[in-house]
C-alpha cells in the first residue's frame, strides 16, 4: 500500500501540536522529521549493475538486499515503501504516546524494538533522521512509563488511604455501635464502596481486609449477643404476661367492683413495666388481656347503671316517705305523731340507699322532722307532770329493749334489722337523756 507523502515540515507541525496538547514544553524538544522516502528515494539509495540495492547513512553505504524483477527506479522504490511502512509504525507511536492511548511500557518496548532493528533494516530512506524520530520516541516513552508508574503510586496511595479510612470506620462501628440496623445498612455500604476501590497492592489489600472482616465479625458478634438478650428478656416478659392474662381473666366475673378496678389497674401498670414479648405473641396477649378486662368494666358499667336506676327510685320514694313526714303535727297529737314518726323511719330503712349528691338533702329533712316531733316532745314533758321516775324507767326499759333486738338480730346474722333496732334504742336513748334532765331539773 502507497503512503501519501508527508514532508519534513508537515512532520516537524504534527509533533509540535502533539507535544502542546499534552503540556510538553521546554524539557521536550520537537522529534526531528523524517521525510518520506518514496517520493525520491534516490536520495538515500541505489541499485548497481549487480542488483544490489544500497542505503547510504552516515556511516557510509551498507547493502540491504538485491533486486532482480526489474529495473533499478523500482528496486528503489521498493524498498524506499518500507521505510515508508517504518516510519509509520514510528509516528503511530508517537501518536499512542500523546494521546495516553495503550500501556507506555508497550510503546517504549516497540520503540526499542524499533530501534534495534534500524541497523539491519532492508529499508531506503534517511535512516539517520528516522533513528534520531526512534529515539525522541523511546525518550518521550520512558518519561510516560515513569509518569504511569508516579500516577499509579498516587493512586495506589489514595486507594490505600480510602480503604483505610473504610476500615478505620468499620472497625469504630464494629466496637461501638448500638444503631444495629443503621450500623448493619452502612457496613454494607462500606462492602459496596470497598469493591469499587482499585490499584492496592495484594499485600496491602489483604491486610486491610482483614481488618475490615474483623470488624465485620465483631460488629456481628455484638448484634448477635444484644438479640439473643433480647429474645431471653421477651421470654421472660412472655411468661410473666401470660400469669397476667390468666389473673386478668380469673377477675371478669368479680363483683367486688372498688377492689377488683384496682387489682385491674395494677396488673396494667405491671404490663406496661414488663416490656415487650415476641411479636408473634405479644398481640395474642395483649387482646386476651384487654378482652378481659374490658369485659370486667362492661358488667361493673352495667351493675352501676342499675344501681344508679335502683338509688333514683329510692330517692323518689322517700320524697314521698318526707312527703308524708313533713305533714305530721306532733302539736295536735305527739304521741300519735311520734308513732307516725317511727313508721317513717322504719320504712325510711327498707327503702335503702340513695345517690351519693342526694343525701344530705334528704336526711335533712327527715331530720328537721325528727327535731321537731322531739322538740314539741320537751316542751310536753316541761308543761305535764307525770311520774317523772316512773317514766325515766320506762324509756330505760325501752332502750334496753331495743339494744337485746338488736344483738339478737345481729347475732342471727341480720344487719338490717339490728341496725333498726339501735336507730329505736338510740330515739329511745334521747328520750331518755331528756326525762332524766326533766327529773334532775325539779
């Protein structure tokens, strides 16, 4: 294949831009040009009467072959296109060099190559200038080989350096860390990072490796022991709720309201104090604790709202029972309205108990009837006179009376009716404090 003809100065232009774009000046002089050979390349060869082809340099003329095919212009011209080859595979050097393209160790190799092989090259053409271009090539090589091996040291050091810090992190995180899933998710990402990281040395990497793995694995070791406490702990919080359910359920059916809310609020405050169970039990409890004691709560509802119903219809009816007691005149007939009186208070017993704010009205009034009857009582007593003695011991018996009623009722388990029993004895008591008053005042 014919090469198209580059002259000296086309050369010397190509070198110069190329030594420019990649920031060569000063310490690297332009390659010398080295003109094609094909187009004259009697210039530096000939071919004898013989057939001997010469090339001439500057140590003289040196055979380089024969040429029998034909005449002598095309002798030379064969031999002027391989130098012409030569001098391209030079530039393509050349060209490798300046555009960082291909390992330099590989170009300053083919260029020495090069080089040893001009002295017997079978080639026509100014071989001393192509020399000297060979040259220029093995030096501009030699100054990429030292500046790839600076870079990759550089760049060793900075890959080095980025892998230590990823250890130093993960060894940090490997002693310390209690984040356990942030810790996990950047231990991964460092694993992620580290594979991107090239150009340590083997030696290196592996001690930093094992660096990195020991930290890993301790990392792991403390993860692994903190959930086996944690899952023992759970345990433990699982067989402790489950004695709460049990207890918890056990309660639904008391009618011990006051005692029972309590006893429920307690075993709340020791469920919250337990911490957690497995999650996979956790939620079972939890309903069947909650079941419990929502069920408990619904019947104390309940029971309290037919109290409530139970207490307002005792209130109504002993409106009714003052009603009645209201309009009794112990001034027309005490002693009728203190008989009166008593089978009030005698049904104001059976009806039982009233709401808690309606209380003090009620026996209020129940007592501003009471003082009233007893009142107009005294002044009977001061305005007659009876056998003051005869009827201190008649309220004595009285008392005494209705004090045996009630210890025999309470003995026979009746509270109701005991505690009627004192309310008399208690009347009768007064009754009696007051005649003996009357008695000692005469």
């Amino acid at each position: 294949m014919r090469h198209q003809e580059t002259t000296p100065e086309a050369v010397a232009n190509e070198t110069t831009t190329a030594n420019s774009a990649t920031g060569r000046t000063g310490a690297h002089t332009a390659p010398p040009a080295v003109p094609t050979a094909s187009g004259d390349p009697s210039r530096w060869g000939r071919v004898d009467s013989e057939g001997t082809v010469y090339v001439t340099t500057a140590q003289g003329e040196r055979a380089i072959g024969s040429w029998q095919a034909g005449d002598a212009a095309e002798g030379l011209a064969h031999f002027a296109r391989k130098f012409d080859d030569v001098r391209t595979e030079v530039e393509l050097l050349e060209t490798r060099l300046s555009t960082h393209a291909g390992d330099p160790k590989q170009t300053l190799a083919s260029a020495e190559h090069l080089r040893d092989g001009l002295a017997d090259a079978a080639v026509v053409g100014d071989l001393d200038a192509l020399a000297a271009r060979v040259q220029h090539v093995i030096e501009h090589a030699e100054h990429a080989v030292e500046r790839a091996r600076t870079e990759r040291e550089q760049a060793r050091a900075e890959a080095v350096s980025r892998k230590e810090a990823l250890v130093e992190e993960a060894e940090q995180i490997g002693a310390e860390a209690t984040h356990w899933k942030s810790a996990g998710d950047r231990l991964r990402a460092i694993f992620e990072e580290w594979k991107t990281v090239r150009g340590v040395d083997r030696k290196t990497d592996e001690q930093l490796w094992r660096r990195f793995s020991k930290a890993r694995d301790a990392f792991n070791r403390r993860r692994g022991a903190h959930f086996a406490e944690l899952d023992r702990q759970r345990g433990v919080a699982k067989e402790h709720k489950q004695k709460l359910v049990e207890e918890a359920e056990s309660l639904t059916d008391s009618t011990d309201w006051g005692a029972t809310a309590t006893r429920y609020k307690q075993l709340m405050a020791e469920w919250k104090a337990t911490g957690r169970a497995p999650k996979d039990s956790d939620e079972a409890l939890w309903q069947r604790f909650r079941t419990a004691q929502d069920t408990f709560f619904a019947r104390r509802s309940q029971a309290f709202s037919e109290r409530d119903a139970e207490f307002a219809e005792n209130a109504r009816l002993k409106e009714q029972l003052l009603d009645e007691a209201e309009r009794i005149d112990p001034g027309a007939d005490l002693a009728a309205a203190q008989s009166q009186l008593q089978r009030v208070q005698q049904r104001w017993d059976e009806i039982g108990k009233v709401p808690r704010d309606r209380m003090r009205e009620l026996e209020g009034r129940l007592r501003a009837v009471v003082d009233r009857v007893r009142s107009t009582s005294d002044a009977q007593w001061r305005r007659t006179d009876p056998e003051a003695q005869a009827r201190v011991e008649q309220f004595r018996e009285k008392v005494e009376q209705f004090e045996a009623q009630a210890n025999k009722a309470r003995s026979s388990g009746d509270q109701r009716r005991a505690e009627k029993a004192e309310q008399q004895a208690e009347q009768w008591r007064e009754w009696l404090t007051a005649a003996e008053h009357a008695l000692a005042d005469r």
